[in-house]
C-alpha cells in the first residue's frame, strides 16, 4: 500500500519540472526591422547605387560601417553604407531599427545597439538624374551641367504609396463644387480640399484647406454649419490680402470643437462688391473617434507614415492635414507633395492638382 504514493510522486514530478521549465521560456525579442512606404536611394559598401524598394525589411549590422536589409518576404538582401555612431538610449534591452525623414528627400535608417552603439545610413528618396541599372559602378564624375531652375512636381508623379479608402458608412453632405469664376480682378479659381462626401477627422479641432489661383483683395467668410441649427456654429472672416495657392483655417485658433457624429457643413464665401455678387464653395466634415489599434500604430509610426495611415483608415482630412504639415517643414520633399496632389486626385479635385503640378507650394 505504501508504494502507490511513490508511483505518483515518480511522475508528478517530470510533470511539475517541465511545466516550471516552459513558463520560464522568455519570448524571442523581435529582431529589428523598418517599413519603407516608398523606394529609397542608398550607396552600397562598394560605391554602387543601391534602391531598396517599399517593404518591410529587417536591419543587421553587416560589417563595421554596413548594414543588410533583408525584406520579411521573398527578395535579395540590400547591403547598404552606414556610419558608426553612438546614441543616448541606454535602456535598451535588444537592438532596434529606426526610420526617419531628414531634409532635403533623405531618409535615414538606424540601428541601435543596447550600450549606446549605432550604425545610420542615409539614402534619399529622390532618383538620381543619370540613367541607370538599380545597381551600376559608378563610371566617374558626371560632366557639368549649367545651372538649371529646381524640378517642380510636374516631374514627380504622385505617389501610389498613399490610398484613400472613403468610409464604408456615408453621412449626408457634399462638396459644393468650386471651379473658374470671373470676378472683377479675372478669372479665379475656387476650392474646398476635400472629398466629394463627407469626410471624417478624428481631430476635435481640424484644419479646412481650400485654394485660390490668385492672390485676393477681398474678404473672404467662413462659416461651419450645424444640421437644423438656426445659425451657423462658427462664422470667421479673413481680412485680405491673401496669397495664391492652399488656404486654411484652424478652429483651435478660434477655440471652436466638433462634436462627434455630428456631420458639419462648411462654407468659403468671397463677395465681390465691385463686380455685385457672391462665390460660395463647400464641403461636409464629421468627427469620428479613433480606433484603439491606429492609435497604437499612429504612436509607433515615424512622421512620414502617418498620412498614409490616416489615408488608409478614411480619415481624409488628417491625412491632407498632416501631409500639408510635412510639406511645410521640408517644402521641397517632391515625395510629400506628390502624396498631396494624389489625395486631390483621388476624391476628384483633379483641377487643382493640375494647376499645381508646375507649382511649389508649401
């Protein structure tokens, strides 16, 4: 009878010890890794041009001033230049890879080792001008060219990394077409940026943009309208003279807050009392709430990534509103204000994005 209590004891055990061992297994930190939302140009160990196109790639130090991206789906690796730095984030625990515009189109990926070592290299998003293979040595210096004026945006097609997908759920409201109006200065052109729907913000206090094809003299009235209210909920007006080009109006300026779920119409007015009569332009705008896992991916992403996001979850006016932002810290990202025009494009203000293709604006 004593020897059953054994028996047990013999197997419970095994039992116990491998159940400590598996819940003493710590997780595999994820090995470090970037997204690329748009091909980047870099330099190979050897001189050559690299392109590394859009993807998700991991990061590994590949030499002491190399890194390798290797992409998470099939396709070769990319060994590209990087110079040995130290950083200042001394809590790391493993290594991680790090993404950042910088001016002038580059774009910088880094890896950070725990101990303050850091490996960066700096490509950039626009195409070298000769004609070339993605990898060619490098045949000399390129001959002189006189100095010609900067390439618009008319070079640059708009990005197809940025989509707007329109929400699945429609809130009644429309845009109030604009287009070409004579008015006593000539011709002028005359839009609301945005979808010819209405289009969601999770901001409580967004940014209207519209456009102007010249500079104006007259006043221009804002007004944002509330479904069944017998006045407007915001009235502005804007004093001129005002310059060509995208406009805009911030409520926090004016302290003024949406309430959610409410499907808002606002309204550009110009009246001109030389010529006795009044241009009106529109577009409808509800706030919604953010979801919890954009939010979650809007704190992890690098600044570039965030209109895209936007953009993906039918959140227009954040996705032009944070682009706009982009643009006015590094005017001439030609990859920024290719996304913009694609945005106009794609809810059908193709009239502006065409006037502005041979333009700069910021």
């Amino acid at each position: 009878m004593q020897s059953n209590p054994r028996v047990f004891l013999l197997i419970l055990i095994p039992l116990c010890d491998l159940a400590g061992l598996t819940a003493a297994q710590p997780d595999a930190p994820a090995r470090p890794n970037v997204v690329l939302s748009t091909a980047v140009h870099f330099t190979g160990p050897d001189g050559r041009d690299v392109t590394v196109v859009p993807g998700r790639y991991f990061v590994e130090q590949a030499g002491a001033s190399a890194l390798r991206l290797t992409p998470m789906g099939e396709g070769k690796s990319f060994m590209i230049q990087a110079q040995s730095l130290r950083h200042e984030q001394y809590e790391l625990f493993s290594p991680i890879a790090l993404t950042r515009p910088g001016m002038k189109g580059e774009m910088h990926i880094a890896l950070l080792d725990p101990g303050g070592h850091k490996l960066e290299a700096v490509g950039s998003l626009i195409e070298p001008s000769r004609a070339q293979e993605r990898v060619q040595p490098r045949k000399g210096p390129a001959p002189e060219r006189p100095a010609t004026t900067p390439p618009a945006v008319t070079h640059q097609p708009s990005s197809p990394s940025i989509i707007y997908v329109p929400p699945k759920r429609r809130a009644p409201g429309e845009r109030v077409a604009g287009g070409t109006r004579r008015i006593s200065q000539g011709l002028l052109d005359l839009w609301t940026l945005c979808p010819d729907h209405t289009g969601l913000t999770a901001q409580e206090q967004p940014t209207l943009y519209w456009y102007i094809s010249q500079p104006l003299k007259t006043p221009v009235d804002i007004r944002l309208i509330e479904p069944g209210a017998p006045r407007p909920y915001f009235e502005a007006r804007l004093v001129p003279p005002m310059d060509a080009g995208f406009q805009s109006i911030n409520l926090a300026d004016y302290g003024i807050r949406l309430s959610p779920e409410v499907p808002y119409q606002w309204f550009v007015s110009l009246t001109d009392a030389e010529a006795g009569k009044e241009v009106t332009i529109g577009g409808a705008i509800m706030l919604v709430p953010l979801e919890g896992s954009l939010s979650a991916e809007l704190v992890r992403a690098e600044k570039g990534e965030i209109p895209r996001l936007y953009a993906r979850a039918g959140l227009w006016y954040d996705a032009f509103s944070a682009l706009s932002d982009l643009i006015k810290s590094d005017p001439d990202n030609t990859v920024f204000l290719g996304q913009r025009l694609s945005l106009l494009e794609q809810v059908g203000v193709t009239e502006v994005a065409t006037l502005m293709r041979g333009a700069r604006q910021p």
